[in-house]
C-alpha cells in the first residue's frame, strides 16, 4: 500500500499514508452497507421456486477502480459513502451476515481492499465463518492480487464489460480494459475451474460472468460473449444482463448512454448466446433498468 500496484491503474499511491489511490481511497477499509441483498442471480440470492431466498450477504465497499461514467452505484464507487472499519470489525460483520442466514458473503467492488479483505476473511474463518465467499468485481484485475485469494474465494462473480477498447477507454478510463478482463478472468478460473452447485441450487464454487449491455453496444457484448465461451466453454456461466439504467448526470457528456437498451437489442444478444451453443446462463426477463435496485448506501450492518 505504500506504492500501490493492487489494480492495473499502478497508480504508486502512497495509501498507508492517507493518500487516495484512483481508486479514491486509503488504505483505511470503508463500507457503505452489509445486508442481505435480493437482486443477485438466483444461485447466489436464492429463489422462491428452491426455497433458499435467504439473500446474498452484500458487503459494499467504497472507492473503485474504474468508475465507469453510468455506474448505477456510482456515489459509492467515487467513495462519497462509507464508513471506516477495522479489520477486526469487517471480520465481525462477515459472521453477522452469517448469523442472518445469507447463503454467502457477496463481496461488492473489493478489489481496492483485497489485502485487507483476505486477512479479514482468514480471521473470520477461523472465528467460525464457512459459508462461501463471493469476489462480486468490475473484471478489472491484476491477477497478482487476485492470487492473494486463492483457496479463500469460492465464486467469482465478474463483469466483462468491454472487448472494444476505444468505449473501455471514454466509458472507463481505461483502454487496456479488454486485457486486463482477459488476464484476470484466467486467474479467476485457474482457481475455480469447476462450478459446483447445492442441490437446491446455490452456487458454491465457480465462476459467473456478467455481461451488461450498454444502449448501442450489443456488438462489443457480442464479442465479450464470444471470447468468453470460445476460450472457456462451460467451465463459465453467464449472466446476461439488460438492467443499465440511464442517469441524468451522464446525458449531456454521452448522449449515447441516455437511454436503456431496447428490447430488440437485448433479444439479439440473447439469440446470439443460443446460436452460439451457450446454455449455461442467466437471462433478465422484463424490465430490470429500475432505481429499486440500487440499495440505500446508509450504513446498514456496518453502525448498527
């Protein structure tokens, strides 16, 4: 933390001395919220249908390396919300969302913090934790650091937002986006190459990819979809998703993004998996581009 290099910003930021990586953070720990969360892919949330709607245990950390500019966490990813904890604490929280019944520990935008995650995870393990662990990420990783997690991690739970570097780099800063997803996603499966399930459902080993389509895009989701399958075949699941939400904030800089995908454009994809011989995915049926799944960022689990 001293010269970070945790992401593949290798920004150098002197964290341990209260300086702000471009992830916006220290090397202080923040939390905006830890609460059983809904909204996730059914094998990690549960279903009415198998009886296990327990929720995800969802940890949301603040800061993040990309910061894309149509984040629908996006005051929490540029570290407007948080609240400081120890590691002592964080491990704590993990055994309270336990206690609740969460059928995992669903961590949300971790790759800031991975040192001080993995040793917060071993100390809660040991304290009585085993229930999984999930690594819920941007794609954006270094796999040195995701290494740090290996035998810790269960499921990784990934975007691959981009393979056209030209929209990784006006969307995220960050041209060298669809190297980077290709790097970790590599890492990712070396360490969970064989997705295991419970009997009613739950995801307990493995690797899911996200796929979120922007308006305009289903031609670089397409590609992602591709790559993805032709390199890893069913060793992955995908989730194929339609809920980006446009914001006022972003419409006047990029137009293009100012409003949803269309449901002609999210049918392409779909069929496109299918032609392709895709059938291990999750698929969103209606409209999922609504504010209600964004949580309240109000220190739900972390004060109180």
């Amino acid at each position: 933390m001293s010269n970070c290099t945790i992401c593949p910003r290798k920004c150098g930021a002197d964290r341990s001395k209260g300086k702000t990586g471009v992830c916006g953070v220290t090397s202080e720990v923040y939390v905006a919220r830890a609460a059983l969360h809904f909204w996730e892919e059914p094998c990690i949330s549960g279903s009415e249908e198998n009886g296990n709607l327990n929720g995800s245990g969802t940890v949301f950390f603040s800061g993040c390396n990309l910061k894309c500019v149509y984040c629908q966490n996006y005051e929490l990813a540029h570290a407007a919300y948080g609240w400081e904890v120890s590691i002592e604490r964080l491990s704590g929280i993990f055994l309270d969302l336990q206690k609740k019944g969460a059928n995992n520990i669903n961590l949300v935008t971790p790759s800031q913090y991975i040192p001080q995650i993995r040793e917060a995870l071993l100390q809660a393990k040991e304290d009585g934790l085993t229930i999984p662990i999930v690594c819920n990420c941007g794609g954006y990783e270094d796999p040195k650091a995701l290494r740090l997690l290996d035998g810790i991690v269960d499921v990784y739970l990934t975007d691959f937002k981009y393979m056209d570097a030209a929209a990784s780099a006006r969307y995220s800063g960050a041209p060298d986006y669809p190297e980077r997803a290709k790097e970790g996603l590599e890492e990712m499966l070396r360490q969970c190459p064989e997705a295991v399930f419970s009997e009613d459902g739950l995801m307990k080993k493995g690797v899911i990819v996200r796929c979120l389509l922007l308006p305009g895009m289903v031609r670089n989701t397409k590609q992602v979809v591709r790559y993805v399958y032709e390199t890893y075949g069913e060793q992955v699941w995908f989730s194929l998703m339609n809920q980006y939400t446009p914001f006022d904030r972003i419409k006047e800089k990029y137009p293009e993004l100012s409003r949803k995908a269309t449901r002609r454009e999210y049918n392409a994809l779909v069929d496109y998996a299918l032609d392709l011989g895709i059938t291990q995915a999750f698929i969103q049926e209606g409209s999922a581009a609504k504010d209600s799944f964004i949580p309240e960022f109000d220190g739900e689990g972390v004060l109180y």
